[in-house]
C-alpha cells in the first residue's frame, strides 16, 4: 500500500502480520508449492522461489514447512493443485484494487473476493480495469540515517536498481522484479539495511482520500488479507498512518 508516512504504515502491518503468523505461514506455504511446481525445486535456479523462502524465513517459519511445501510443488508429495490469479476492482473513494490469489476453486475465490468488495463498498472489475494503473516492481525501504541520498543512489544503482525516492522516514528503492534477488544482495553486501522489501503493485499516480474513505479502504484491505486465498493486495489509495491505526 502506498502511504505517505512509509514506515509507520509497516509498524502498524507488522504487528498486524505478527497477530496471525500461522495463516500467514499457511500462505507462503502455497506460494512456495506454486513457484517450485513452475520452476522446480531449486533456489538457486527459480528465482521466484528463492524469494518465497526468504519471505517465509523472515517470519520465522519452520525449515521442516519450508521443505515440505517444495516437495508438494515438485510432486514429491500430494497435494491440491493451486491456480494463481489476479482480480482487478475497485474500493471506497473509486480507489483501484490488485488482489492476487492461489486457489484450488477459482469459482469460490472470485465469489468470496467479490462479497468482500461489495461489502466494503466497492465492486469486482474484469481483466485490465484497474492493472495499468500500476507497475510491478521490486521495493526496498530503507530507513533515514544510516546514508545519504547520493550514497544510497551510488549503491543501488551499482546493485541494478532503477530508482532511489525519498520518502518521510527514508528511502525507496525500486528496481525491476527481475532483479529483486540480485539488488537484494547487492544492498545487503554493502551494509545497507531494509525496512522492508518485496515484489510489489506500485501505484503510478498514488490517489489522495480523506480520512473516513481512507479508513474504510484499510478495513476492506484487511479483510482481503484474513482470505486464506489472498496472497497480496494493493491499492492506489495514498493511506496515512492515522488512517492504518483508525
């Protein structure tokens, strides 16, 4: 989500995440089985799943439902066959929604997303409404203090970034989804922290909402997120703190 101050709208997510890890484990369990079915088993290799696993380690996930989510993708062991799906609509204010999704029942999913819009006052669009209003792009957040803009640059630029952007807190660093790994590393290695990092929807033309709109859209984006189908939601709602914490 976009967010005008960045990184009090993670602490507030965190905490949000932390209070349900075990669904969110059950998640990037299926996001792990669907890249290792894609691209096979290997890290080193599928990219896609190499990122996976690290969004699993950085919630503490076991090892052992590490392995054993690969093993259902690569068919070492059964399990449901997952579809991965993107659904496009619309929030309160007009604001536009990505909500990616793994199902085994895209009949239910599409169903369950749909209510939960329309509850929220919004609706399901179909294919394109909404896509072209962001572009997807691998995301790190870096926080003030440790370097300066022009170092920072140097650095992920270096490291096959595209862009760096101050933001209130710090830095964003994006780079094509591609590279995400390789940036990763490329940062880390240069002693550079995150804040947070992932492949994300990034709004074009991040749209102001007031207060009460802006409140309504978290609650709608929290209870995509509490869908054991959604894996990702996005907006283009520029959200304030006070509005993640209303």
């Amino acid at each position: 989500m976009a967010g005008h101050s960045h990184f009090a709208n993670i602490a507030v997510h965190k905490a949000k995440v932390d209070a349900k890890r075990g669904k969110l484990w059950s998640k990037l369990s299926r996001y792990i089985i669907v890249a290792a079915r894609n691209g096979g088993g290997d890290p080193v290799t599928n990219l896609k799943l190499r990122y996976a696993i690290d969004k699993a380690r950085e919630v503490s996930m076991p090892k052992d439902n590490i392995e054993r989510a690969i093993k259902r993708g690569t068919g070492e062991l059964a399990g449901d066959v997952m579809e991965e799906l993107t659904y496009e609509g619309f929030g309160p204010g007009g604001c536009a929604v990505l909500v990616d999704v793994l199902t085994d029942n895209r009949n239910r999913t599409s169903g369950e997303v749909r209510k939960i819009l329309e509850r929220a006052g919004g609706k399901l669009g179909s294919a394109g409404n909404v896509a072209f209003l962001f572009d997807r792009k691998g995301q790190f957040l870096v926080p003030a203090g440790e370097h300066d803009e022009d170092t920072l640059m140097s650095i992920a630029l270096d490291a096959g970034a595209e862009d760096v952007r101050a933001v209130e807190g710090g830095f964003e660093v994006f780079c094509d989804p591609t590279e995400f790994t390789l940036v990763k590393e490329g940062l880390e290695k240069a002693g550079v922290k995150t804040a947070e990092s992932h492949v994300a929807q990034v709004p074009k033309m991040p749209k102001e909402v007031d207060l009460e709109t802006g409140r309504k859209i978290v609650r709608m984006v929290d209870a995509l997120d509490d869908h054991d189908d959604v894996q990702q939601v996005f907006t283009d709602a520029d959200l304030t703190t006070e509005m993640m914490e209303g």
